[in-house]
C-alpha cells in the first residue's frame, strides 16, 4: 500500500515538474524573442560602386583584349592621381596650423574633394505600417552621418495606408530630416496612398512612376454589427462603460444614433487633421479639392500637383549615380527561432489584423 501511495506521489512530482518545466520554457522563449525583436544591424550598400562594377562588366564584355588593358592601364593612372591628391590634403592638414594662407588653401582643397551623397532608404508599408521601426533607425544613421549642404536622401516609398497612429509616426520619422534641413525625394513606384501618401507629402520632391496610385486623403473604419442577429436568438450582450464615449459603436452591443454620430464626428476630426497635415508640407495644393478619398495615377496627380516629376525610381538613381556617392540604408532585424519559424504565417496574420481593425471600428488613413 505505501509503496502504491509512493509510486503516485512520485508521478504527481514528475507531472508537477514537467508543467513547471514547459511553462519555464515558453517565458524563456518570449523573453528572448521579445530582447531579438530590438536587436538588430545597420548595412552600408555602395550603390554607386556597384554601378561602376557591373558597368564595367558589361563594357569588358564588349572590348578587345588590347582594349581593356588600355582600360585598366587608364584606370591605374586615375587612381595614382587620386593617391597623389589625397597624399597632398595630408601634408597641408600637417602645415595649416603653421600658416593661414596654408590653412586657407586646405579648405578650398577640402572643399573641392567634398562628394555630395545621396543616402536611399526603402519603406514596403503594410496595414500596421510595422517597418517604422525600422525606418527610426535609418533615419537614426542618416542623421548623425549627413551634411545638410552636401547630402541628401532619397525614400522608395510604397504604401497602401493603414493604421492611423502607425502611419503618423512614419510620416514623423521624416519630419526629423526637415527640421535637420536635409533635403528629401521621395520615389513612389506603385502605390502611395492614404497613410502611405501622408508620408509622401513630407517630401521636397515627390517623384511618381506614371501608374502609380496616389492621393486617397480620406479616413475609413468599418464595423460590423451582429446585434439583430444576437436579439433573434435571445441572447443577450452587456456593453458597460464608464465614460459617456468609451464605446461609440461595437460588434455586438446595439448601437445608438448618439453612438454612430460621435463614431462619425472621431472620424471628420481625424480626417481635418490629415488635411492640415498636407496641406502644412504641400500648401501648393488645393486641398479641399484632392481631400475627397479619391486616389490619381501619377501623370493625374501630377496635373493635381500631388507630385512633382514623372520617373520611376531606377532612373532617378542612376541619374544621382552620375552626380553623387549613392549610399542604401538598412535596417535589418535579427529573427530568432520563434520568428523564422512563424515567417510564413505573416501574411494571414497581415489580413486577419486587418479584419480584427475593422470590426472594432479602428480609424484607418
């Protein structure tokens, strides 16, 4: 009998640790995700430089053997004079402190050796504009690194809208290059629509591919109503709220004319901010006019002066290749484990967000 009433308690304790042991794991596991969801590297592309390198592919390609000895004979030369040069700047920076006239002349030297570079960022917005934690980062590098009379930045922007709050923070992380003075393009190749178009208007110039959406200056929520249905099978649902406007509209609860025109007025308020919003960055614009919910294709938005010029981005760049150093920014985070093995759920967790936003009634740009 002991040795049953043993036996039991032993497997209870087992049973007991095993529960504590899985429960351990899982708060391990989230905590470590949630400290590798921060972490996280900033990668330095050469745009300019691979250019060059697949430029001068192509046009080997195309040479003779003699020729391309010519080439590379020239392209020694050209490096020896820019060793010459830079090896020059030292030996004045050495002097400079000695004479004006010497320290003068550096600064002319540097001047002349000063590059302009053009720093490219690329935004794919989603419902949750979720790759503003990324593009913070971004803009975190640029900001400490760019010469507002030298430099400058250009965004491939494509964006769709959403979220209200998620979209205003991004068009806030542009903000931060203005106040700085930096100059700032904006490249929109397929689609910048509401939110994504709120970002856009930050720009001092918005470039648009010739069928790219744009405008959409409008604010939508949605809010299924299953009350009437819930009536017909008695059952019952208790909204309780403290606060006259906690809950304006809901899913199950009944919603009053009271409710829906506060729901309404959140809305209108919502959407004069988005005007000002616009209006404060793009004053060319007839607002009032462009402000409707409407979306335009670029050569439309361009007669509306939603944009500036027509071009995709790719000709843009390789325009500012011959110009300036054309430096990619980004920000990649690191996935652990948990994050690599749930990356092929993203999309259907993209669209139930979305489904979920629209039955509670959450404003979206």
């Amino acid at each position: 009998m002991w040795k049953e009433v043993l036996l039991n308690y032993g497997i209870f304790l087992l049973e007991l640790l095993t529960v504590f042991g899985v429960i351990i794991a899982i708060v391990m596991m989230v905590l470590e995700s949630k400290k590798q969801s921060q972490q996280g590297e900033i990668s330095i592309t050469n745009l300019t430089e691979k250019y060059k390198e697949s430029k001068k592919a192509l046009s080997q390609f195309f040479l003779t053997e003699a020729e391309q000895k010519a080439q590379e004979k020239a392209e020694k030369k050209a490096q020896k004079e820019k060793a010459k040069a830079d090896k020059k700047r030292l030996k004045l920076a050495k002097k400079s402190k000695a004479k004006n006239s010497e320290q003068a002349e550096l600064e002319e030297a540097q001047e002349e050796s000063v590059k302009s570079r053009l720093f490219v960022v690329n935004f794919n917005g989603d419902v949750m504009a979720s790759g503003v934690d990324c593009l913070r980062k971004e803009i975190d590098a640029i900001v400490t690194l760019a010469r507002p009379e030298h430099d400058e930045v250009l965004l491939k922007l494509e964006s769709p809208g959403g979220v209200v709050h998620g979209y205003g923070l991004a068009a806030s992380q542009l903000v931060r290059l203005k106040e700085r003075n930096i100059p700032l393009t904006i490249t929109v190749d397929k689609v910048a629509a509401s939110g994504g178009y709120m970002m856009a208007c930050v720009a001092d110039k918005i470039i648009s591919a010739p069928f790219a959406v744009l405008g959409s200056i409008g604010v939508v929520a949605q809010v299924p109503n299953i009350h009437r249905l819930l009536k017909k099978h008695d059952v019952d649902v208790d909204v309780m709220t403290a606060g006259e406007y906690k809950r304006t509209v809901t899913l199950m609860g009944e919603n009053t004319k009271t409710g829906k025109k506060k729901f309404q007025q959140e809305l209108e308020e919502t959407h004069t901010l988005f005007k000002q919003f616009v209006n404060q960055y793009r004053p060319q614009l007839d607002i009032e006019k462009v402000a409707t919910g409407e979306h335009w294709f670029g050569k439309q938005a361009l007669e509306l002066n939603l944009v500036d010029e027509i071009a995709t981005s790719d000709d843009v760049i390789l325009t500012m290749i011959e110009q300036k150093d054309v430096i990619e920014v980004k920000f990649t985070q690191k996935k652990n484990v948990l994050k690599r093995f749930g990356i092929e759920l993203e999309q259907s967790a993209e669209r139930l967000i979305t489904k979920l936003l629209n039955k509670s009634g959450s404003s979206m740009l």
